[in-house]
C-alpha cells in the first residue's frame, strides 16, 4: 500500500571524505535521542562500520541506503521502513556529496540520496584552512543540481573566535545559514586502521564514551532547534515501505514455502563478534521472514555452532585482526568443517571467505577451501556488477546481483572449479568458491535487491532437517 512519508528528516553531507561527516552525524544522533527523540539512523552507500556507532548513538539498528545495490526505486521504502515511527531521521552521506559509483554520474552519490527522500541536506565543512572561500566552496555546492536543496552549513574544525566571525561573516554574504560550529576535538575522535574506523563490537566501551562526547559536542556546537525545524521542512514522499515479508511476496510470487521441513524452523547461525562485524539488518529480517530462526554466535569465544544449527552465514569483518584468536578455537574450526563436509548451506562473504580457506596469513583457519589468504598492501575497492556461474545454496545459476568489494587481503586462488560469481562491470573475470553447500566469495551483496537468495538458503537450510 502506497503512504505518505511523513518523517522529519535531515542528510549530513560534505565536500569530500574527512570533512567529519560521522562526527556531525553521529553527534546529532546522539544529541537528539538524549531530548528524548526517536532517531532512525541511515548512512548512504555500503558502508558497515559507521552504522556500528549509529547504532549506539540512537539505540535502533543502523541501515544503508545504497542506490547501486538495491536500486534508487528502493531507497525510499527502505529508509521507510528504518524510520517508521520515528521522530527524526538522520542520514550519514557517503565521500562528497555529488560522489557516486564511478563512470556512472549521480548513482549511489549522497545528492541521489537526498533528492529521492526529497530531504534538506546540511552540509558539514572543514573549515581549518580556509576563511572567506568558504563562501564560494559552499555556493559550488549548492548552485550545482538546483534539485538538490541545501539547507545550512556545519563548520568543522574552527580554530578560534576570530576564524569563527570570518567564516560566518562569509557566508552571511552568500546568504547561507550557520547551523552550528564545531572546534577541534581529536578527544572525540575514533581509531581507525587499513579499512576505516574501528568497529563498535572491538571497543564497545570507548566507543560509548566516544559517543556521549560527539553528543556533548554537537550540542554546544550546534543549533538543535534551527535543525529539527530544517529537518521539518521536508515535504511528504509518496512510497510504499519495505517489509520483509512483503519483498519475499513480491519475489517469489508467493508466501514463502520451505518444502521439506517446513513443520520445523531451521536454524540459520550468523557469525558475529569483534571479528565478524559487518551485516545488513535486512538480512536477519529476511530470513525470519522466510521462516528461519536466526541465532547470533561469536567465533572468538563460541567452541561449538549453535544447537540444532542447519545454515551458516558468515559476514564481513577483520578476521585478520583476530588471526591468533581465530586459530586457536580449533573446536570451532572443526565444527565448521564438518558442518560444511555434510553439505549443509554455508553462505561466506569476505571475512566468512577467509575464515573457510585453510590459513590465513600463516595461521590455520576452518580449511574448508583449498585456498590460503593473506593481508596485502593493495586495497581492492568498488561497486560491482555480478552474475552467479554455478548453482549453490545462496543463488541459482544466472542469478543477477550488484554488490561492493572491500578488502587488503588476498585469497589464492582467487576461485575454485565451480566460482561464485562471473564480474561483468568494470572488469570481467569469475571470483569465490561454490562446493558442496559452501557459496564463498568476497562480494559484499543486500539481499534486499534481491530476496529470493534468503528464501533459497532458507529452504536450503530447511531441507537438511
């Protein structure tokens, strides 16, 4: 059913990646939960890490809006989904505003975001080389897509009163509103290392307090009041709101059916703690929805899968970081490799990929694949178009995804005698294993783009009760 999204929402932008777009939007976040606001946390693009402090920021499950993997027709009605029954709605961007997916205009760029929820965007600025040109860098921005409606600039990294009164003297004259001020504060800052900040799950505790300080911030900084009532002005989007349940209907042309062992719901365990950290929350909700329980278990800690354990999906992640610890479960190890010897489903992706090959930078690992990994210095990034070349329990031969690829670290060999996927776009060439029930691959996807590759692990899953 078509709706009216109603939500006060606001997109923190920039003019390029390290301008302190998580600052501010963690900060805000944070400072508005604490007026007692339901906030509904959002970060453009495929990032992982970032909506890890969202999360605590505001207490409700971080989501992405990524218009390459799922589509700009699903950016709405996923970010309804997110926001439904909140008070506010706050969108981390992704690098600068107008940067997308390469070669391929305003697609997947936080400009596309912002104009499909039809929301004001606050633009966040790195104020600490500049002074009057920050007027003219501001106007670049918004002048660019008339469609894109900034609505007020958040100065980063003021360094004094003086600098302060010439920066909005500036802006003033460019007729764009001052919507808060941040002075520097590396007190506040989060680690980071080869891919990005620190996961919340590896410092929960000082990410807390990491937390409460960028709140503390934002809210001397900022004018709260001046951005609730920005975030006010955004006009309704007519939008029908994602739903689990729903997407697997319209995929499957049906309720869900798990055939075999539909008396009982299977058991899917999903790998996570410090060192298996990055999942989207639909995934989860996708396979409750087709029927499966969904068990959470930390290969650090953890000897055993969960009882009753019939689909194994292994996420992203540092499994790198945590080599030693990884190694040293052998229970687990073990447990891995004879679940996946008996052919029950296993889905990698990433870090799951490493964690499957038999060593990973000397130390050994589950040793399903016969493959080893290593970290490396090269950084392979990108947005990918791919098609599954072998049929597996995650997706059918000919299955077509878009997904991302982030990683320092190399597998060899890159595929096995039956690949995952066949990349078509930007360069042709097969990845990842498929073996048994085992579909590992490096290849970050949303199941939300395409809901019936839950249905099929689920059913997977299902058939081996």
């Amino acid at each position: 059913m078509v709706t009216s999204l109603n939500v006060p929402r606001l997109v923190i932008a920039a003019p390029s990646s390290g301008s302190g777009k998580t600052t501010v939007a963690t900060g805000l976040m944070a400072a508005f939960s604490e007026r007692g606001l339901a906030v509904s946390p959002h970060k453009a693009g495929p990032d992982y890490i970032d909506p890890g402090y969202h999360a605590l920021a505001t207490g409700r499950p971080g989501r992405n809006l990524d218009a390459f993997m799922c589509g700009p027709e699903l950016v709405a009605p996923l970010f309804a989904h997110g926001a439904a029954g909140c008070d506010l709605a706050v969108v981390e961007g992704v690098m600068g505003l107008y940067d997308g997916a390469a070669g391929r205009g305003e697609l997947a760029s936080t400009a596309q975001v912002a104009k499909l929820l039809r929301a004001p965007v606050v633009l966040v600025v790195d104020a600490s080389s500049q002074s009057r040109s920050v007027a003219a860098l501001v106007h670049g921005f918004a002048s660019f897509d008339p469609q894109v409606r900034l609505g007020g600039v958040i100065l980063n990294k003021v360094g004094s009163d003086r600098h302060e009164v010439m920066l909005r003297e500036a802006l003033e004259e460019a007729g764009m509103p001052v919507l808060g001020v941040l002075r520097r504060a590396p007190q506040v800052a989060a680690p980071s290392r080869h891919l990005g900040l620190v996961p919340v799950a590896e410092r929960r505790a000082d990410a807390l307090a990491a937390v409460a300080a960028l709140a503390d911030q934002v809210r001397t900084g900022c004018d709260l009041d001046a951005l609730m009532a920005l975030a006010r002005t955004a006009p309704a989007v007519a939008c029908e709101a994602w739903s689990p349940e729903g997407a697997l209907a319209a995929a499957l042309g049906t309720a869900p059916d798990l055939g075999q062992g539909a008396g009982r719901r299977p058991v899917i365990a999903v790998a996570g703690g410090p060192a298996f950290t990055f999942s989207y929350a639909e995934h989860a909700e996708l396979l409750r929805a087709a029927g499966a329980e969904v068990v959470a278990f930390d290969p650090l800690r953890d000897e055993a899968l969960p009882d009753g354990a019939a689909g194994l999906v292994i996420g992203g992640g540092f499994p790198e970081v945590y080599a030693p610890e990884l190694a040293a479960n052998e229970p687990l190890r073990k447990a891995v490799a004879d679940f996946a010897a008996a052919g029950r489903p296993v889905a990698a992706e990433c870090a799951g990929l490493l964690y499957l090959a038999r060593s990973l930078d000397g130390k050994p690992m589950c040793g399903v694949l016969d493959a080893d990994a290593r970290m490396s210095e090269r950084l392979t990034l990108g947005y990918r178009e791919a098609v599954a070349v072998s049929d597996s329990p995650l997706a059918a031969n000919g299955t077509r995804l878009r997904g991302h690829e982030f990683h320092r670290t190399v597998v060899e060999p890159g595929s096995g005698a039956a690949p995952a996927w066949g990349f078509t776009h930007p360069e042709r060439r097969v990845e990842g294993f498929v073996q048994q029930g085992v579909h590992a691959s490096y290849l970050h996807t949303h199941w939300a783009a395409e809901p019936s590759v839950a249905h099929r692990f689920a059913r997977a899953a299902a058939s081996t009760l």
